[in-house]
C-alpha cells in the first residue's frame, strides 16, 4: 500500500509544488492590480533562460556549485527589478480601467514580444544546467529514490505560501495592499499611493513567476514554448483555485498536481489533458473558482 | 376585480437589513399608485421583487391571477411589464434612435432576424414615442452623451416602446430639470391613459404625487405605514414627519 | 462609394494571383483566417473575448482529414460536414459557456480548446499525434484535379464565400439579433427586461462564431494539405483575436482586411528578419492604444455621430 500510496504523494506534492510556482504571481498580480496578464509565462521562462544561463557560467568557470543556489534566487530578482517596474509602467499602467478584453490583448502583444526577445537574447536551443539537483543528492524513501531538489521545491512553495501571507496579514505593505483591493479609490482618497502599490505589487508577481522558471530549470530545462505552455497551466491553476486567491492557488496546485500524476500512473496519454479538464470540471460547477466570490450588480 | 399586480406577504433581506418584511400590495387596471417614502426604505427592492430581480424569501407576486414570483425578469416583460429605472439602463454606446427601435423591434418578436433593425414603420415608431418625451431632436446622439435628465427621459421613452399593460417608474423625475418636471409627467400621464396604461411609480416630489397619484403607498422601513387617497395621506401626522418632513 | 471600394479590392485580390501565383497560397489563408477572424470579431462585439476559437478552426480541418480517411472525397460535401461539425462543437461548447462573462468566458474557452489541444496531441491512434492527418485533394463536382487546379478552385471559392457569407454577416449584425448582440455589451439588465433572452442571442451568436472559425479551418486545411495539433493552440487562438481587433470590429470587412494586411506583411517581414512575433505584438499594442477602431476603422465613414 505504501509503496505505491508514499511515491505518488511526493511526485503530486513535487509537481504541486512547480505547478504553485507557475500561477501564484499571475494570481497575485491580478487580485491587486485586476490584470490578467497573459504574458505572466513569459516572464517565468525569462526567469528560466536567466538562471539556466548564469548556472551555465557557473560550472563553466568551475565555480563552488552551491553559488548556483545563490543564481536561482539572484534571476528572480534580478528579472523582477528590471522587467516589473519596466512594464507594469509603460504597458500596465495604460489598461487600468480598461475593459477584460484590452488588458488581455495588450498583454497578449507583450507576450509575443517577449518570446521573440526570448529568441533573440537566449537562442532556440534548449539550456539545462542540473548543478542544484546534482548537489542535493538522492534519499530513499519507503525503498524508492527520490531527488532532494523535489522536497526542497515542496519546502520552498510551503515557504512561499508563508511568506506571502505573513506579508499580507503583518506588514505595513500588506495592509496597503489589503486596502487596495478592498477599494482602489477609497485607498486613493486616504492618501495611499496606489501607483507606488501597483508598481511593487506587480514586480513582487514577476518575481514570483521568474522565481518559478529559475527553480524549474533545473529539472526540466528551458527552450522555447515553455512561456506558453507555462501560461496556460497558470490560467488553469489561477483558475481553479478563484483568481486572485493565494491560498486557492495553492490548492488547485494540489489538485491539478495530484490529477496530473494520477494520469501519468494510470492513462499516461491523458496527463496533458488532466489540467485543463480540472479546470472545466471546477468552472463549469463553480465559476469564480473554488474560493472566489460573486459581486451582484445594483440596479 | 381582481388586481392586475398582487404581492402577498413579501419577505427579503439583505445581510441582515429586511429591505421588505411581510409587504402585501397590490395595484388595479387604471390606477395610478405612487410609493413614497425615505431614502433606503426598500422602495426599489419592491420593483426588483415585482418583476423576478431579486427573488423574495417567502411570499408571492401575481399578475392577472398568475404566479410570476418565480419567473425571470425576461419572462415577465413579455407578459406584459416594463420598467424605467431610477439609474436609467440605456444601451450606452448606441444612438438614442437604435434604443428605441431594439426596444421595439424586442416587442415584435427579435426573430425577424434576417430584415434590419431599421425599417420605415419602426423608425416612425420611434420618433413618435421620442418626441411625446421631447427627445426628437437627440434621436442621433449616442445615449451615453445625454444629459442625466434626458437619459432618464430615453429609459421611459425605452419603456414605453414595449407597449405594456403595467409600467413601474422608479423617480421618473429625479434628475429632471425642476422646470421639465410638470410638462414630462403631463405627457408621460397622457401617453399612459391614451394607451390604458396601468402605472406604479416610486416618487421623491410630493407635488407630482399630489397631482398625479390616485392612491399611495407610504413607505418605511420595509414596510407600508400608510395608504390611501394623496390627500388624505398628506394629513396623516405620522407621514409628514417619516417623508414629507424629511423630503 | 464604399461598395465601389469592397467591390474593387475583391476583384484586385482575384487577379493578382495571376501576375504572381506565389500570392495565391498567402492570400487563400488569409481569407481563411479571416473567416475565423470574423467569428472572434463577432463575440467581440458583444465584449465577450475568445481565447479558444482555434478549437473550432481545428475541429473542422481535423473533420476534413476523418471524412477524408473514411472515404468521402468530394469537395463541397467535406466543406459543408466539416463546417456542421464546428457549429454542432459550437452548440455544445456554446450552450455551457454562454452564461459566462469577461475573464470567466475567456478563460473557459481557452480551458476547452486546451483539452482539444491535448487530445488531438495525445490520441496518436486516431489524430496523428503531433505529426497530425494529412488533408488529400478531393474531388470537385466528381472531377478529379491536379493539385495546381484544386488549388484555383479554392481560392477562387474562398474569395465568393468571402463576399457572400460576408454579406449575411452584416445582415446578421444590422438585424435586431445582431443590435441585441451589441447590447449584450453595454446593458445586460435593460435586454432582460425588454424581455429577450440573452443567453439566446449569445448562443447564436457562438454557433454562428464557430461556424466561421470551422469554415477558416477547413479552407486552411486544404490549402495546407495538413493539419496539426497546434492549429488549436491558445496561441493560434490569441492570434485570431489579434487579427480581428487589428482589422477592426466595427464591420465585417475588418477581419478580413485584418488577415491580408497581416499575411501579406508576414510574407514580406520574413524576408527580412525572423522577429516577427515582437513586430506583430507591437504593432497589436500599438493599434489598440492609438487606433481602437482598428485598421477598418482608416476606411470606415462615420455613421451619424459613432464615437
């Protein structure tokens, strides 16, 4: 019983885990600013080709592998300081306000040009560099061998859940934050810089998605079509869980990681369909998702 | 006779705040009836509840002797009931002329669907009905470019144009202009008896409801206070003080 | 003076492939993507965007390949069956996503044209896998062509299936089915009460879509001669979308001015530089920040006083 039950939790858990990682920025980015951004997957694989590249650089000058640590986390902040303040100022800014349908479209072109800038700057070759997962070695656990990097992924998207809602529920950011999106104008009328907000709010989400291309790499590498194929299952995940919700991201990471690896198990030409049918399964019977919540209109 | 509208015993509330509690009204072929009463009574929950908006909690709504409680708001225009609203609900971005005639064209039946929105009868249609409102000379202004007062005027006129047996008026003249007031509801009064239009109007202006009103309804908290005949109802000392002093 | 316009660029677009038959094949996809332009630019008026109808442009080309395998060779029956199989898929999807709005319809179309990805990706036994069906030349009328010949019949089909499907769109558009499709945007609340049914008038509206979408599907599987997975991709999807905001929503021939505007540019870009996504997403920025009408909106008169 263990043995298979203990194996397929822990490859759920380590797919939840890279799953989380993919939709909790786009999820985040929307519950404060009410963008969709659909060019969220590109900005994870951006966070990809940057760590794949400086790993790369790493082990080719021979340096201490564990400085590879340091340039998973260094990509994403990195990506984050340059690329959020950058576009959620010239492209974001502008769809405030705007119908579902522009800030969708706009994005859409952003996502586009990004996965040619992607070409451009990295190639069309795949890169992978394994040093992190190499480093951390194997266990065994109930007599099948695990990578390490994978628990550590499922500790660092524990750590993520943490942090974000410790930075919500404690801190002074976190109250601004709360109060924009309880009420933009309101915020605004208080005296809060809701443009200062937006700015951070946004980067922190391209951090977040950089962060989850950057952990990714190492497992699976990065070439192109990994910022669409990443977008999708972002949506699906962001979806599932209520836009906007955290915690509900988490969740339906758990839910889409468990219905993935059950497919691999059991029908493996299906687990590219299991995703996208939880998400129709669960919109189609709650359409805000499974923590989101209905405003009626006033008449 | 047996009413046209007939609400019994309505119950709703709104987290927590009973917006109608145990409501019975109803209104006949002909009448006039206004509801008065102070902002936030739950006058506008009665039209929502009158026309399947806001489904009530228990209770019940008939028309002509038939159970519409239950019923979509579409379902029960098309037996018959239309309404203006207090924040005028215009298809914004299209002309004044293009309300009117989808309005129209929705009463003949929108599955003529292949002939165009636009034919001579019904453009005619719609001018009559813009110019007893006195909008004929906006008809080609994009509604959303209306001042407050005309879009308001538009929402009637867009009312009107479904030809029903009842119209329910939410503060037809709130936000129209003190001076258009008395010539509006003299049109909008004519129109309604020419075409033996039953009418139920929400009113903020004790004046217009003095004078055009054959019964009202005495709102507050959830509840009818008073009822009766706009003169006698004026009188009631209870009334002055809960509306009449407060408007 | 418009119809003098429309009437000349149609005949322009019907000899130019003879001075330069290269043009032939870019101009039949383009047409066809129109089609599928147009089906998204119809949702669009009523604020509803799909990013899924690729779905309904695979789901068709994938319906020619079957038919096709099973052995029905005529031309204008696997047109016909393959556009019914997009509409039937469009009542279906339709009836369950009609009810949602914004984000919501969004992202449920992009959710079920994901798992036709899939499938058609995955089911190898039956779809080919990612290598996808190959699309043989059919029969016209009983006669068995050449390749170059199936070729002329097909744009020059596609080009008088542009005029005239075109023109039941506008009526379509100008009918009170079409008005009511525009309300849908604007106020949802006042169309309940003139007591019409909205989920109706979306529903049709979506069939309708996904008819167009299927018909673009199966002429650009035949001028392919194949069809693959990613016909149906979310991008491919993103990308109809993109032409038809590009062309403009505000008539019919935006979807199509759209289309040739944008493979006509792609064919002469790729001459020059590889960038071509970053030169379409700017250009897609850049048109709906300056010119939100769209480039049909260059062409279009006012009519009374639009905004």
């Amino acid at each position: 019983m263990s043995n298979t039950v203990i194996p397929l939790l822990l490859d759920s858990l380590a797919s939840a885990a890279l799953i989380f990682f993919a939709a909790v920025g786009l999820t985040l980015v929307f519950s404060v600013l009410r963008v969709l951004n659909v060019a969220h997957g590109s900005l994870y694989s951006i966070g990809a080709y940057v760590a794949a590249s400086i790993c790369l650089f790493i082990a080719s000058r021979q340096l201490s592998p564990y400085l590879s640590f340091v340039a998973l986390l260094f990509s994403a902040v990195f990506v984050a300081a340059i690329l959020g303040p950058l576009i959620e100022r010239t492209l974001i800014r502008w769809t405030y306000g705007k119908s579902e349908a522009v800030q969708i479209l706009i994005t859409f072109g952003l996502f586009l040009m990004l996965e040619d800038l992607q070409r451009m700057v990295f190639g069309v070759q795949s890169l992978y560099e394994d040093a992190p997962v190499r480093l951390l070695g194997t266990s065994q656990i109930g007599g099948v061998v695990y990578l390490n990097y994978q628990i550590f992924l499922i500790g660092m998207a524990v750590l993520v859940v943490i942090g974000l809602r410790m930075l919500i529920r404690h801190t002074r950011l976190g109250r601004l934050i709360t109060a924009v999106v309880a009420d933009r104008e309101m915020a605004q009328s208080i005296g809060i810089d809701t443009n200062r907000i937006f700015i951070l709010a946004f980067s922190l989400g391209v951090f977040l998605a950089a962060l989850g291309g950057a952990l990714a790499m190492p497992t699976s590498g990065v070439a192109p079509g990994l910022g669409a194929d990443t977008m999708v299952l972002a949506f699906a995940v962001a979806a599932i869980g209520g836009l906007g919700q955290i915690e509900g991201a988490a969740v339906a990471a758990l839910i889409v990681g468990l219905a993935r690896v059950l497919a691999i198990y059991f029908v493996p030409s299906l687990d590219a369909v299991a995703p996208y049918a939880a998400m129709l399964v669960v919109l189609l019977i709650r359409p805000y998702g499974l923590f989101g919540a209905v405003t009626a209109r006033r008449i | 006779m047996q009413p046209i509208l007939e609400a019994k015993d309505l119950h709703v509330a709104f987290n927590g705040v009973k917006a109608a509690d145990g409501v019975s009204l109803s209104i006949h072929d002909g009448e006039f009836l206004a509801i008065i009463g102070p902002n936030g009574s739950g006058k506008t929950t009665v039209l929502n509840l009158c026309t399947g908006y806001v489904r009530p909690k228990s209770g019940s709504v008939h028309l002509d002797g038939q159970d519409i409680t239950r019923l979509a708001p579409r379902a029960i225009a098309r037996l018959g009931v239309a309404r203006a609203f207090q924040i005028p609900q215009l298809f914004s971005d299209q002309r004044v002329i293009d309300n009117m005639m989808l309005s129209l064209a929705a009463k003949d039946g929108l599955w003529t669907m292949m002939r165009p929105l636009e034919t001579e009868a019904r453009r005619a249609e719609a001018e009559a009905l813009l110019g007893l409102v006195g909008l004929a000379d906006d008809k080609n202004r994009i509604s959303n470019t209306l001042p407050e007062g005309h879009r308001k005027l538009l929402d009637i006129a867009v009312a009107l144009a479904l030809k029903p047996r009842l119209l329910l008026l939410d503060e037809p003249t709130s936000g129209v202009s003190a001076l258009e007031r008395f010539p509006l509801m003299e049109a909008l009064m004519g129109a309604l008896r020419q075409r033996q239009i039953t009418a139920l109007f929400v009113e903020h202006d004790m004046d217009v409801v003095a004078r055009y009103a054959n019964r009202v309804l005495v709102w507050n908290a959830g509840n009818i206070m008073a009822e009766g005949h706009p003169d006698e109802v004026f009188k009631d000392q209870r009334v002055l003080q809960s509306v009449v002093g407060v408007a | 003076m418009r119809v003098v316009l429309a009437a000349a660029s149609v005949v322009v677009l019907a000899i130019l492939p003879m001075f330069a038959p290269w043009l032939q094949f870019v101009l039949t996809l383009a047409i066809a993507k129109g089609f599928a332009a147009l089906g998204v630019a119809i949702l669009l008026r009523a604020g509803l965007i799909s990013i899924g109808h690729a779905m309904f442009f695979a789901a068709s080309a994938y319906g020619v390949a079957f038919l096709a395998a099973r052995g029905i060779g005529d031309f204008a029956s696997l047109l016909v069956l393959s556009v019914v199989i997009a509409a039937l898929t469009g009542v279906i999807v339709g009836a369950f996503l009609v009810r949602y709005r914004a984000i919501f319809f969004a992202m449920l179309n992009l959710a079920v044209s994901m798992v036709f990805y899939s499938l058609f990706a995955k089911l190898y036994g039956i779809t080919g896998g990612s290598d996808g069906m190959a699309v043989p030349i059919p029969s016209v009328f009983g006669m068995v062509l050449s390749e170059p010949a199936f070729k002329d019949v097909l744009f020059y089909l596609s080009l008088v299936l542009m005029v005239v499907i075109g023109l039941g769109i506008h009526r379509y558009l100008d009918s009170p089915l079409g008005h009511a499709l525009s309300a849908v945007h604007t106020n949802e609340v006042r169309l309940e009460y003139l007591g019409i049914p909205v989920w109706a008038v979306l529903l049709i509206a979506y069939v309708v879509s996904a008819a167009l979408a299927g018909l673009g599907g199966a002429i650009a599987g035949f001028a392919i001669g194949r069809v693959v997975p990613d016909f149906a991709f979310w991008t491919a999807s993103g990308h109809l979308v993109l032409v038809a905001v590009l062309g403009g929503i505000g008539g019919v021939p935006g979807a199509f001015i759209g289309a040739l505007f944008l493979e006509l540019l792609h064919t002469a870009a790729v001459t020059v530089t590889d960038a071509w996504n970053l030169i379409v997403g700017a250009a897609l920025i850049a048109v709906i920040m300056f010119m939100p009408k769209g480039l049909y909106g260059l062409f279009a008169r006012e009519k009374g006083a639009e905004r």
